[in-house]
C-alpha cells in the first residue's frame, strides 16, 4: 500500500507540473508549503484513482481563480452568526457563503500553519462541533445552505474536517438522522459522532476546557460554569476567534492594493451544484420533516449554527 500511495502522488505530481502557472500560483496558496499532503487529500477523497483526484484538484483550482478566492481575505468580512440565530433576512446566502470561504481560508492559511509551527509537525485538519440547539421544522430553506456549504467542502477542501461531533440535537434531528444517515457515503458517515447533551465529558477527553465552545460547557445538572455573553460565546462578534479573523483581513486590506474589490463590497461566489446523490438526501429529508410536522402541529422557525474557529 505504501509503494503504492507513493506512485499515485508521483503520478499525480507530474500531471500537476504540467498545468499552467495561474493554477500553479493558487495551488500554492492552497497547500501553504505542504503540497503532497494536500494531493493526498484529493486522492483520498477519490479513493486514489489519480485521474480523478487531479481533475477534482483542477476544478478547484479553475473555482479559486474564477472566484477570486485567493484574494477573499483582503475585503471586509461579512459575519453570519449561526442559521437560525442570526437569522437570514439580515445575510443572504452569498453573504453566509463568503462568510464562510473566510473562515475556511484562514484556517488554512493562518490557523493550521500557525498550529504546525506551535507543534512542530503538520497539522492539516480540524474538528468541527455542530450545535443543534433549538432546531425546528419549518425552515427548511436552512437545509438547502448547509447542502451548499457542504457542497463547496466537499470539492473545494477535501479531507480538511477530521470528525464533526454533534451536540445539544434535539428529538427533531434524531429523526432527520435516520433518513439521513443510510445515504451519506461511508467516509462521511465515519467522520460524524452523535454525542449525549452538550457533549462536555466526550470532548474534554480531546480537548481542554478552556477550547469548549460555549454551549458545550453545560455542568451534569444542565447549568453552565460561565455566562454565554460577550468574549465566551462563541455566536458572539467579541469572540477572539472572531476579532482575529476580522482584524487580520483588514490588516490585508490595507497592505493589498484591490480598489475594484474595494468598491465591489463582496464577492459573488459561484456555487457548485450539489451532486445527484445530495439532491437526493435534501428532497428525502424535506419529505420526513413535512410528514413529522404535520403529525405534531410544530410551526416554529429552524435554527441552525454557525461553526466557529477553536
């Protein structure tokens, strides 16, 4: 297996040192100095058939050009704090969406290299802990965002989320889970835990507590150590995370000369279309909740999260 994880990357080197430099200038953005674990994530993710990876790393290439991703750290951010509880008549879909491509570069091109000089060996993933406290039925819209922003994982960052742990998931996403999980694809499906609560006791086996999100650091008896306001809740604009990544894609505003972006005031993000398969899992999923809603008479709007940096 090892001979041959080493020819597939050779193969897929050699493909790579022929494209042009525009895709060789954003592939170097994209692997921040670690360009062979970045084409192992495509390889993984096409179960190492080369052809595939390469052209799933092109495609993404092409998107990042197109999209002017490489530059999507140097306008203003816009903050969508959660789904349902920022609530999506103050940001649209495109704004949560660029909101969300910011998070997700500086992550990879601030957080990880910083994490992997602090340790001394490459860290090239996260952990993403999803909040599922107040989901409701009727807005189903919710979904379609999240297929989105799952869609532009999928193909544009690959293998980038070691395992997402679900906490605080009502009766409601239980029942969505058991349509849902049967459809999701093996190597997704492993990455997901289901965790009892808030999930506290699990994650402090992984983490310590002072990088427990703010709704996971409920004690047994349901009451929490610390206030969720300001600087501790994680939701919040005071956040540090949040400060961090809004001070330093001002800080590249001002070295960056880009006065067209400037006066553009965002980015209009292209996003792909969701495979047949998604599609699939969206329409299935609509259909149980219609049917449990109208069994139970819940009306109340849907809330969803919005995952943060730790």
């Amino acid at each position: 297996m090892a001979v041959a994880c080493q020819d597939a990357i050779k193969q897929f080197s050699t493909l790579l040192d022929k494209v042009d430099e525009q895709l060789k200038a954003t592939f170097q953005n994209m692997h921040q100095g670690y360009p062979t674990a970045t084409m192992m994530r495509y390889l993984k993710a096409r179960e190492w058939c080369v052809p595939k990876a390469y052209k799933m790393l092109v495609d993404c290439l092409d998107w990042r050009i197109q999209n002017h991703i490489d530059d999507i750290l140097k306008g203003l951010p816009v903050f969508a704090i959660g789904v349902g509880l920022s609530t999506l008549d103050k940001a649209s879909v495109n704004q949560y969406v660029q909101s969300h491509i910011q998070i997700n570069e500086y992550r990879d091109r601030v957080i990880l290299p910083n994490a992997t000089k602090k340790y001394g060996r490459h860290i090239g993933k996260c952990v993403k802990v999803l909040d599922m406290t107040g989901l409701k039925l009727s807005a189903l819209s919710h979904i379609k965002l999240m297929t989105i922003i799952t869609t532009i994982d999928d193909l544009n960052y690959p293998e980038k989320t070691q395992t997402y742990y679900v906490v605080n998931a009502p009766y409601v996403f239980s029942a969505c889970w058991k349509v849902v999980k049967p459809l999701l694809q093996e190597r997704t499906r492993r990455k997901i835990q289901i965790l009892q609560g808030c999930g506290r006791d699990e994650l402090l086996k992984i983490m310590d507590y002072d990088s427990l999100p703010h709704f996971c650091r409920r004690e047994s008896n349901g009451s929490s150590r610390i206030s969720s306001a300001g600087a501790d809740d994680c939701y919040s604009l005071d956040h540090p995370f949040h400060q961090q990544l809004y001070n330093y894609i001002k800080q590249q505003a001002l070295i960056q000369e880009y006065a067209t972006l400037r006066k553009q005031g965002r980015f209009n993000i292209e996003v792909p279309i969701a495979d047949t398969e998604g599609t699939k899992v969206v329409k299935k999923l609509e259909s149980e909740l219609h049917k449990v809603r109208d069994h139970s008479g819940l009306t109340h709007p849907l809330n969803c999260l919005h995952i943060s940096g730790a």
